[in-house]
C-alpha cells in the first residue's frame, strides 16, 4: 500500500515502528491496557522514558558524558525561546541560515543583545557562511545544523571557545558527528525520530548549572532535568514512538550504519539533479543537506508533466517550499532506497519526455 | 482484555477511539500513509484540525457565540504561565483550590500582584470555598473547575463581572454547565479529551483582543489564533484523537447525555462510600466531583485485602495521590458503568471480611 513518501516533516518512520505503534494504541505488551491509558507515573511508561533517553544519549555517543536527554513539548519553536530565557545573559551569537535560524533569532532578541555573526540571507539562503569570526564573549553560539526549506547543512562545526547551541531538528541522528562539541541540542521528533508532539533536548550537566534561575517552571531546563521530564504529563504517545525509532535505529547499527545509507541515497539524487537537464540544484553545491534535497526546473521548462507523473507513481511530499519553490526530496533516515530508484526514475522520464 | 481503569489520567479512552487511532497509524481513511508521517499542512489533516476545533466548539454550545478553539502543546502547566503573561496588566485574583491552583498562581506571580481570593488550604482543599467577595478591578479571575487530586468540583461558578478564566483538566465535557460564562477555558487532553500530548484552549474572541501584546511567540494566544493553531507543527496524533474522541461524545448524545452518565456513576460510587463502614469520603459532600471520587479507610481498617481484591478483580489506578492517601476512583467520560459496579462489589466484598 505504502506510498513513497518525501514528506519534509512530519515524515516516514520505519515500517515496524508504525506497526508496533499501532498495536500499542490497542494494547501495551499485555498488560490489558493501552499506551494511551496508562498513568505517566506507572511503571511501564517510566521504563519507557527511562529507555528513550538512554537510547538517544546512546546513540550520540554521550553516555556518561555528562549530558542528560529531555523529552519536551513544543517543538523547535519552543526551543528558541528556552535557549534564550535560561541562557542569555549580556548577548549571544547566532548564524543565520534561514527561516529557522531568523524565528530563532527573534525569539532570542527579547532577552538580550543578538549578534548576527553570519547570514546567508543575501542569496536566499542557499548556502552556509563560512569563516566568521566568533567573538569569545558571547553566551553562546547558535547554529541550525540542517536547514529543510533551503536544503543547506552544516558539514562543518564553527569553531568556537563558547557553549555550541543547535536546532538539529531535521538532521539529528542522521550522521556521524561530534555530538559532544555540543553543549545543548533540540530537535523537534517528526523528521528522523518520531511522529510531532515531542522535542528532545541533549544538554551538557555543566551548562545545566550555569543557567538563568529566574525562568517560568514550563521554560526552566533545570526543572525539566530534575524532574526527569516528568514536571508535567509527557506526551506519552510521541516518546514511546520516538523509543520505538530510536531501538530501530540501533537494531540497524547505529548513526554509523544510517549515515552510510543517507549518503548512497543523498549521493543518487544529487547525481541525477546534476546530470539532467530539465532541472538545476538550488544549495551551493559543498553546502547541500544530505535530508532534504531542493531542486528547480530548467529555465523555460514547464513541470505540468513531471507532477502528474510523480504523483502517478505513488510518490507523496515532493513540492518544495513556498520561499524557494520546485521541488524538494525529504530523504530521512526511514526512507527506503528504492524510494529514491523510483523519483530518479521519474525524473529520467521526464527529461526524455521534453 | 481491559482491565476497569480508574486512572487520573492519563486515563480511559472510549474502545472505539483506540481501535480507530490504532488503525489510523497503519493508515490514514485509505490514503496509503500513515497518520503520523503526513504533513500538517496536508488537506487530510487540516481537515482534522478544522473537526477537532469545530468539535469542541459544538459539543460546549460556543459554536458562533464568538469564541475559538486552540490545540497547542504543554499541557495546563503551560497554560498556568500564557494565561498570565497574556492577560495581567496589574493584578488577577486566584481561588486556590489545591496543587494545581498553586502551581497557576506561583506561576502567575511573575507577571503582577495575585489576589488569593479564596483557599480551602486550611483544610487539605477538601471543599470549595464560597461566597468570596470578589474585586472588580482584576485583570482577571482564575478558577479550577475539579480538582484531580482531592475529589472536590466546583457546582456553582463564582459570579463576576472581572473574565472568567478556568483550568477544566478534569472535567470539561463530562456536564452541563454555562460555557459561555467563561472567557477563556483550557484543559489537557489526558482526561476526558484525548491522549496527553495537546491542550484545549477554548477563548473568546473579544478577550484575545485585549492582550498583552509583547509575548513571546509561543506563548501567545493571539499568535497561534491568528495562526488556526498551526503556529508550528502541531501534535498531530494528539489531536487527531481527541478529535475521535469529541466525535464520539456526540455520538453519545453529547454533554447531556454524557452528563447523565456521569451522574449515575458518581451516585453509585459515593452512595457506596457513605454506606460502606470501611471506608470514609474525603471530599466535603456538596463539593464532591463527579470525575474524582477519593476515599480514605475508616479510621483502624487495614487495608492490606482491599489492595487484593481490586487489584486481583482487574481493576487498575485505584491509589490515592501521595497528598491524600487512599484512594482515587476517576470516573471520566469512557469509563463503563460495569467498572464502577465491579468497584462497588469489590468494596462490599471487603466490608464483610473485616
């Protein structure tokens, strides 16, 4: 039945995962309740908690690294306003790659100086800035690792002596990097963790301390960290899901292994958006996002047939964003190969049709 | 399989709304994906949202009445912080009616003076305070319709000329009351909603327009008003089954008829309290909810065989909270009559042992 599906988000989770999703709606492992039944303070969801956060500190490698994982609501939206509430203290630095990173910023300018140390506005985003200079007296640096709508992505960490801040909400477990060169990272699930209605937040024990005191219980990282993300209900279905994708991910071998995958199917599509000629590449090609594909069509070809014939072939999610139009393939961890033979495929058709 | 679940919540679901959510994570009405790898701005579910919102809106006799209906995230614990940042100007006035009320009022105290009206804090919060004269030159006045913990519901709304502002966690929907005295009402989902992982924010429109309007994006009502709650990714399964479960409730006759239910449930119960010599109800008895029914052993009964019987009779989420003690039967909306007859048995079994 499946569809191949290039949703940019919320997107494709593994096939077993949406199965045993489904089974624990009508019952947990026999207990003779259902996920959506059980207190958050019973001993089945607490293991559940217990195994999501050990799972996503697992899988970045920081185990015992003095991080802590938190299960929270409201998205990366949520994020931008927390970063800046328990960490600004005179002023913060922030890279601005696109529509994210720009909410982020707005968000942060209520609490304090923001520093614009780099943007990439001046081309409609389509690549990320380089070579910045990064003050030593900021409270932080704040970087969108992975940019969805333009299709840019870090494929190097800025240098910096200040606390590394980052939306990580569409590239999170996708590669290998170093996680610990991090000291606090937000991922909003619905791209390669989960279905939407968590955000799980990895901070560092020692910035942990430093933070504001003075912030609203909601808003407060300290609180959420004591508590165990446990201050207030957690949003139970979103987190055993996010378990769920998170024990898969292992069962496939790590980041290492799905890095590995994403590039075959990051490499196949950018080959073909490259050598045909009915479309052209919208990223700086060194900057392109090893998720989210973005591509136009050629000057003065007309895409009337190319939609017809994606959506013919079962293909779902394919029609870019507003703010740069065409196309963009969202090709997340859960994405089969043979999802991306198959638009590759389509887009040979079309040229030939032209 | 199902056990009688008398959790507070998260809490029982009517059978129906599990099967179809459990469905809809196989796929969606035959769309050949997934409820929760679709986009939030697919037509499938902005048709959900529009439902759910119309909904809620029906089933509280708003519809057209000029008021609108949010789906956000965070749960009461952020409503406790936005309905405060967003309405105090000065001063608001808090009847404290347990924890729940003293968690939105610490909260509230970051944004101007709060004028506790009222408190039942002298007494465990096992009654509702009434007749308090109440100032008209507040902001506004926060109540707690039905207090979880300590069994206790507000039968009467305090009458004011100050908006009228109400945490209806446990028990919106479950009776029929003056919905529009309200000017702005919120309730998490995990009661007689949905599953956790979204909030109801039900607000009247002339309200929205008197905000403060210097809020942080996330915490504004106007912001995800203006928005039809789409501000950012909303929690897509969340609403998606509570909107089930609304369609449900108007299947059953809506709050009337669910109402009815209710009442005959909360008889049966309390009857059974008062009657029984081994028990004894905490709540004052014209204060007492129609959701929450706590109960304490009688004064030298040992409760050791109680805890057996319920817990070999299938009957789950019985315990008391860590404040009161004993026991807690939550008797929300999909809670079968048979589960309280099967409670009530138990309870007789045991008065007859001791």
């Amino acid at each position: 039945m499946k569809k191949h599906n290039f949703s940019a988000g919320p997107s494709i989770l593994p096939a077993s995962v949406m199965e045993r999703a489904s089974e624990a709606i009508k019952e947990l492992d026999g207990i003779g309740l259902s996920l959506i039944e059980i207190s958050h303070r019973s001993k089945e969801f607490i293991a559940i908690m217990d195994k999501a956060q050990a799972l996503a500190l697992e899988l970045t490698g920081l185990t015992d690294k003095g991080y802590q994982a938190l299960f929270l609501q409201g998205g990366a939206s949520t994020q931008f306003l927390m970063a800046a509430i328990n960490l600004m203290k005179t002023k913060a630095g922030y890279i601005n790659t696109g529509a994210w990173s720009d909410k982020a910023i707005k968000e942060a300018k209520r609490y304090g100086e923001v520093v614009e140390i780099a943007s990439s506005k001046d081309q409609n985003f389509n690549y990320i800035p380089k070579g910045a200079e990064i003050p030593s007296n900021l409270d932080y640096l704040h970087i969108t690792t992975n940019n969805t709508i333009f299709g840019t992505q870090f494929h190097h960490l800025p240098e910096t002596n200040v606390p590394l801040i980052a939306d990580m909400s569409s590239d999170i477990f996708s590669r290998e990097i170093d996680y610990s060169a991090f000291d606090l990272f937000y991922a909003g699930a619905q791209k390669n963790m989960g279905p939407a209605g968590t955000t799980l937040v990895i901070v560092k024990d020692s910035l942990l301390e430093q933070m504001n005191k003075d912030v609203p219980s909601m808003l407060s990282y300290a609180i959420h960290a004591d508590k165990g993300s446990m201050f207030n209900t957690p949003p139970v279905f979103a987190i055993y899901t996010s378990m769920l994708t998170l024990e898969w991910l292992k069962g496939q071998g790590g980041i290492k292994a799905i890095e590995k995958h994403n590039t075959t199917k990051a490499q196949l599509i950018y080959d073909e958006i490259d050598r045909n000629t009915a479309f052209e590449g919208f990223a700086a090609k060194e900057d392109r996002s090893f998720m989210n594909a973005t591509f136009n069509l050629a000057e003065g070809v007309d895409g009337t047939l190319f939609d017809k014939l994606w959506n013919q072939t079962d293909i779902s999610g394919l029609k870019g964003h507003r703010s740069v139009g065409g196309y963009r393939a969202s090709i997340y961890n859960a994405l089969p190969l043979a999802s991306v033979h198959q638009l590759v495929e389509v887009m040979q058709q079309f040229e030939k049709s032209i």
